[in-house]
C-alpha cells in the first residue's frame, strides 16, 4: 500500500497526520488520525493534505518578513564561508586569479549597490536572453532550493530577496578575501589561528529547533513517561530562554546561571495558585515556596547534559557545558524494604478482600503480582491478558513482562519472562485471567480498570492506590516506602536464599556484571523451570 511521508505510525500503532509548513524555520502540525487502520489512516490523511494545500494558499503562509530574508542569507553565505575556509586550511591560499575573479565581483555588487540595482546584467543593459538566464534568477536558485522556497518571481518576497542578496553575497566575498590573506600571516608575534566562526543567527541552531531534532530522534526508544519526563525539563530552557534563542549562545555561564534558576524554580509551580499561569520568569520572582527538591534539580541537569552531549556528537556546540554538574542531594530519597511486621498488615489486609481496602480486582492483583514478580510499575501496567502464558516444555505458567528500562531498538532484549508463583495460582489468579480475557473493550489491561494517560502511562491509578490509599490505611506510609518498593523487598528476599543472582537480575531485568550472565538474558522458555524453583523460594 502507498505510504506517504506525511503518514506516519506512532509507539501504540496509531497513525498520525504530520505535515510540514512552508515557515523559516519549518514547522511542522501532527493531528492523532486516531485509528490503527492503515486504509482508514491514508484516506484521512489524503483529504487532509488536500485541505492543507488548499489553506495554505488562502492564507499565504510563505510570507517572509525582512529579518527572515536577512537570517536565512546569513544561515546560507555563513555555510559557505565555513566551506571555503575548510578548503583553505587544506590546500592553502586561493589560486591568484580567483582572487582577481572575486575582486572583480565585489567591484561590480558595490556599483550595484550604490546604484540601488539588483542585478548586473540590468545595470550595464547587458543582452540576456530569457529570464532564466539573469545572474540574480542563478544566484537565487539554489537558496531557494535548499530551503525550499517556492516564491513567483513577481511576488513581493521574491522581489525582497533579490534586493537583500547582494548584500549578504558582498560580505561574503569581503570575508572570503579576508581569511584567505590571514593564512599567509607568518608572524612569529602573534601567528594566525584560524578559528570557527559561530553564527548565531542561524535558524539551524535555534533552542527549540535543536529541542525538536533531539526528540524526533530519541522518539521510541524511551518509555512514554520518560519521554514525557524529557520533553518538560526541555520545555523549562524554552521558558526560560525562548525559542529563538541560539544554543551556541548557552557557554559556561548560561549553564551555571541555568542552574541557579533551577534552585530558585518553585515545585509545582503550574499547580499551586500563586504561580500557576504566569511566566517562568515571574514565577522565579515569588518568595515563600518551596523550591525544586534536589532530585529534582539533578533531573533536569542530567537531562540538559544528555542534549548537550547529543548537539556535540552532530557538530552544533564544541562543548557540554552541563556535563557532570550536579547539587548535593543530602535527602537521598532511596527507597526501603518493608519489613515483616509491614509485610504482614499489607497481606492480612489483602485477605479480606472485596471487604477491606483492596476492594477492587485491579487493587487485590495488583499489590500480589508487584510482591511475586519484582516487576516495575508500568511493566505491570502495560500487561494484556495475553501476557500470561503457559510453557508445555516446562509446565510452567509465566508472565511476559516488557521491560520498560530497554530501548524499543533492542526488541529481541525488551522481554522477559517471570514464572507465576503458586500462592497467585492459589488464589484464583488463572481463574481471574481468563475472566478478563473474555472481556470486551479497546486495548483491554489485565488490570482492566486502568485508564491511560499521555504523562504517566497505565500506570498512574496503581501509584495513587499503593501510596494514597493502601500504606496510609495501614499507618505504615513514610518518605522511604513507596511502589517501588515492593520491587526492592523482592530482590532482597529472594536473594536471602541461596540463588544463582545471575537468575534473580535475569527475573527482574537488571543488566548484569559477570561473563555468567549471558546465560539467561534469551528470556527463552528453557529457563523457566530454573525461573520456577528460584521464584517459589520467595514466601511472604
């Protein structure tokens, strides 16, 4: 089937209209088709590319402003001062007649320019044949190919262009002619060091245009609440700076000061009512909140570095400026185990069942299936009812868990396979799968009363039962015990026992450390038995 390029297929398979708009810099609009269907998606998106077309013309989006004629002049000539300058330091000076050849040129867009002229061959009434053939149509020629321009010759834009381009071409020359006479600068006072030249003008190295090419990039290979994570500690350096700021501007100081605005930034500010709605730059300005935690601070610092260090690897910046800084965290944050006593009032209360807190199936399952498994939040979350299996080879029956720490580029590592323990198949857990897997409804959960969000996945509603309702029911909730925490008890206990640790990192999808534990990272259904008899020693 014909795919267009504008049609394009998101993470959960749901196809997306993005189309690009004729502005400098482009921008591109995306609408959710909100179908999985690839006949229904391409029919949408033809009629949509027709009535963009159509609104395109009526509105006259290719309209440019002068600033933008001069940017994208300055984007095109310093790219090829930058060019020529590469192949002088290679090969040394011009040869002496294209010296004479540019001299001549800067002579003649002078004359043009004291004579308000935008072209030679009108200046000297010089024959030309047809249009095509005017110096100014072949020097415009491949701007507008290179950016995509598409102005008529009799448009206003056009005609803009071509009185703004000799002074942008005379620079060039001017500049050229410069650095080529510095090269054969012998001096031992002070010899020449050719240096890069930064434009920082360029569209190329706008904020958010950099921020955009980042995350098109890492789209997919990331967890949803990761990416989402991602993209707002991006959006805060858009705040704070604005899109049309250069990333070649943000040095050394740009970053502490980044930092220190990090420190003053009030925690949740788009939620509390003395900051919400107003600018980053107002809310910095209002005393009496709280600050962002140092967790927090070191987040968004990580984040920043990891962008930083992805515009050096593609020859945007020369350095990170972020890189390894930090604040002390002296709260740490690091989560504990529940201990016996804990441990007891939790499952005593899922014993009452439907007449204790845990009334719901998607409360009682939960909590076992995060204590049996080790699994992570949204690992459990995202689980179908498909996701329980059963191995004939081994008579063993296990989930197939999606590890949410691995990036979608490596699908054949992303999954792993954990044994279901007896005391679930004890309770009625098969019972209960089977029961949801009759169910009907759109991309159905095995917990299937989650709902899903764009910031926290599936997984939002376990969070809030587990920390908001279960633990302060049973005065045992503290800054150290969370979720996650169920995932920690189920290491250091299953590790209390004599197990291969090879076994337990391959359960719960940690990256081992030893030439050992090649042995289990295939997730193959061999392993499941061993799987089984290491699970089976975990007793609550």
């Amino acid at each position: 089937m014909y795919n267009p390029t504008y049609l394009v297929q998101s993470r959960h398979n749901i196809y997306y209209f993005r189309y690009p708009l004729p502005l400098n810099p482009p921008v591109r609009i995306s609408v959710s088709l909100r179908t999985r269907c690839p006949k229904e998606a391409l029919q949408l998106a033809t009629m949509l590319e027709y009535h963009s077309l159509k609104l395109i013309k009526a509105l006259d989006l290719n309209t440019m402003q002068h600033a933008e004629i001069v940017s994208l002049f300055k984007s095109y000539y310093s790219d090829k001062l930058s060019q020529a300058r590469t192949r002088i330091d290679k090969e040394g000076q011009l040869p002496k007649q294209n010296v004479i050849n540019i001299q001549n040129q800067l002579e003649q867009l002078k004359e043009l320019i004291d004579n308000d002229c935008d072209d030679i061959d009108e200046l000297y009434g010089l024959e030309y044949g047809s249009e095509d053939n005017k110096q100014i149509h072949k020097d415009l020629k491949p701007i507008m190919e290179k950016y995509e321009l598409d102005f008529a010759r009799d448009s206003k834009e056009y005609k803009a262009m071509q009185s703004a381009h000799k002074y942008a071409l005379r620079n060039y020359y001017e500049s050229l002619l410069q650095y080529n006479t510095s090269v054969t600068d012998y001096s031992l006072l002070g010899s020449f060091e050719p240096s890069k030249q930064i434009d920082h003008n360029n569209p190329e190295y706008r904020l958010k245009t950099i921020i955009d090419k980042y995350l098109s990039e890492v789209d997919g290979t990331m967890t949803v609440k990761s990416y989402n994570e991602f993209s707002t500690c991006l959006r805060y350096l858009v705040e704070l700076y604005g899109e049309q700021y250069s990333i070649t501007k943000l040095d050394g100081s740009e970053a502490r000061y980044v930092k220190d605005c990090l420190l003053k930034t009030p925690a949740h500010r788009n939620k509390k009512k003395e900051t919400r709605g107003l600018p980053l730059a107002k809310q910095l300005q209002v005393e009496g909140l709280s600050p962002f935690a140092p967790r927090t601070v070191n987040k968004y610092l990580d984040c920043y570095s990891t962008l930083f260090k992805w515009a050096v690897n593609n020859n945007y910046i020369e350095t990170n400026y972020f890189e390894g800084m930090s604040v002390k965290d002296t709260k740490s944050g690091k989560r504990t185990n529940f201990n016996d006593e804990e441990l007891k009032r939790i499952f005593a209360e899922l014993d009452k069942g439907k007449g204790g807190l845990a009334k719901t199936d998607m409360r009682y399952w939960s909590t076992l299936i995060f204590f049996y498994t080790g699994a992570r939040r949204n690992e459990i979350a995202s689980l179908t009812p498909d996701d329980v299996k059963y191995s004939e080879e081994t008579d063993v029956h296990y989930f197939k868990i999606k590890d949410e720490k691995k990036s979608k580029r490596f699908k054949k590592d992303s999954l792993r396979l954990v044994p279901v323990h007896s005391d679930l198949i004890e309770r009625g857990f098969l019972d209960y799968v089977e029961r949801v897997r009759k169910m009907k409804g759109k991309d159905l959960r095995l917990l299937h009363e989650l709902t899903y969000t764009n910031n926290h996945g599936w997984g939002k509603k376990l969070t809030y039962w587990f920390s908001n309702v279960l633990l302060p029911g049973l005065d045992i909730k503290t800054s150290e015990t969370a979720l996650h925490s169920t995932r920690h008890t189920f290491i250091t206990r299953i590790k209390e026992n004599d197990v291969n640790y090879q076994v337990v990192e391959a359960m719960v999808g940690h990256e081992g450390k030893g030439m050992g534990e090649t042995v289990y990272t295939h997730r193959s259904e061999r392993h499941l038995r061993i799987f089984k008899d290491t699970i089976e020693m975990l007793k609550y």
